[in-house]
C-alpha cells in the first residue's frame, strides 16, 4: 500500500512540475481537478497551485524547474497536515476571534521586510485572495490553540533549562527563555500529534 502511495505520489509530482514548466501562464489556470483525497476530503491540482505561489510569495523564493519537485512535494504533505488538523481543530470546536487574527497578522508583518499593501500588490498580480493568506494565520492560530489547551498544564521548566538559554541568549529575559522552553515541548506534542493523524489518515493520491 505504501509502494502505490509513493508511486502516485511521484506521478502527481510529475504531473505539476509539466504543468508548471509550461509557461509563466500556468499559475493562472484554473484547475480543479482532484489531485488528493484525505479521508474523503479534497485537495485539488488548483489548491496545490494556489499554495505553491503562496509559499513562495511568503517564502521569498522563485519558482525554477531545478525546485519544482521539492516545492510541490512540500506543498502536498502541507495540505494533507491542513486537512488532518482541521478536522481535529473541529473535532474540538476551536475557533479564532478577529482580534486573535489581528494580532496574528501584525506579529508577521513585524516579523517580516514586508507591508501588508505591498502583499495584496503581490497577490492581486499572482491572482492569490487575501483571505486565502487570512486562513492560513487562522489555521495556525487554531492549531496552536488546540495544542496549548491540550498540553500546556502539562509542560514544564527546571532552572538548568532557563539558565542554558539565557548562556546562550543574554539578552532575553527569564520569563522569555520559560516561554521559549514550553513553545519547544509544545511543538514536539504537535509534532507527534501530526505524525499521528498522518498515520491513522486514509491518503489517496489521484
């Protein structure tokens, strides 16, 4: 079963990487032809498109034929994490308010040598929505909930642990380098979780 995944898999590489070397003309298509299924849930050749220009807008990366394998793959197993946390996400009733997105959005924005007009500019020439950018925060935002409502209470920090941090960044304060220390162990918790879901998960690529 394993061995068909990987061979469909590689085939739905093949096929975006033709698809993207086309011409520039490419990322415009609007195709929405099914390209995986996660437990019974969609993701479509356009979706994959769409989060391809994203990444790289975001990521500052152009777009060659030498990384289009790469970038794809990414892409896919991106989408497929999307679609299995989101079910956990409702599966739970997570929900973001506007002032959690707000600040969500100013603490990129701070976080990175760009503005908010000069990103909608981008999309609106790469034919990517804004709210398409606003999801992807919300999800984040959702997840890192969900994870912290899980398994804040049960993190933890020894004096030994700050006092590494702070011998390796003295600038920081203690309170940071205990915030530093909880975000680690919640990121391994999420990082199991996600492994998990992946593997109890019915992944079908077409």
């Amino acid at each position: 079963m394993r061995e068909n995944n990987i061979a469909m898999r590689s085939l739905l590489i093949m096929f975006f990487i033709q698809l993207l070397c086309l011409n520039a003309n490419a990322f415009n298509v609007n195709d929405h032809r099914i390209a995986v299924l996660v437990n019974d849930q969609l993701i479509t050749s356009y979706d994959v498109i769409q989060r391809m220009k994203l990444s790289a807008i975001l990521s500052g990366i152009e777009i060659t034929e030498e990384n289009n394998n790469k970038l794809v793959n990414n892409v896919v197993d991106e989408l497929i994490k999307e679609k299995l946390k989101n079910q956990k996400i409702n599966e739970y009733g997570i929900s973001v308010s506007e002032n959690e997105y707000l600040e969500q959005e100013f603490i990129f924005y701070q976080n990175n040598p760009i503005n908010k007009t000069d990103i909608i500019k981008i999309f609106e020439i790469n034919d990517i929505k804004y709210s398409e950018f606003k999801k992807y925060l919300v999800d984040e935002i959702s997840w890192q909930k969900l994870i912290s409502g899980m398994y804040y209470r049960l993190t933890s920090t020894s004096k030994i642990e700050i006092e590494e941090i702070i011998r390796k960044n003295p600038n920081i304060s203690e309170e940071t380098a205990k915030n530093i220390i909880v975000q680690r162990q919640l990121d391994l918790k999420s990082n199991k979780m996600i492994r998990d879901l992946f593997n109890e998960a019915t992944i079908e690529y077409k």
